[in-house]
C-alpha cells in the first residue's frame, strides 16, 4: 500500500494479473477536502469507497 501525503496528487498501485476489481476507502485527513478523483469519477465528500473495475483483455 503506498503512503499517502498531501504533496502527491497521483497514485498508482500494481496487483496481481488475475485482479478483477481494487475497492478503495478513502478518508480526507483536511476539513477543506471536497472531492476526489479516482479512475476519471470525481466523488464528493470527506470520506469515499470507489470501487474500480478492470479486466486484461484476453
């Protein structure tokens, strides 16, 4: 899991080839968060579960 700083405004995680689909909980630590993006879906609020969805083409 990568530690999270509020300088970073991207991320990227590798999982395994078989993965399906990464459910992320995501807690702002700042009272001035307002949204999120993840995978291109911004979502509002301080505290979020996006779920992103991904399958290897086969």
């Amino acid at each position: 899991m990568p530690s999270f700083t509020p300088q970073e405004a991207s991320y990227a995680v590798e999982v395994p080839y078989a993965t399906e689909t990464v459910v992320l909980d995501l807690r702002g630590r700042s009272r001035y968060l307002s949204a999120v993006t993840v995978d291109g879906t911004r979502y509002r609020g301080q505290a979020i579960q996006a779920q992103v969805d991904f399958a290897a083409d086969e």
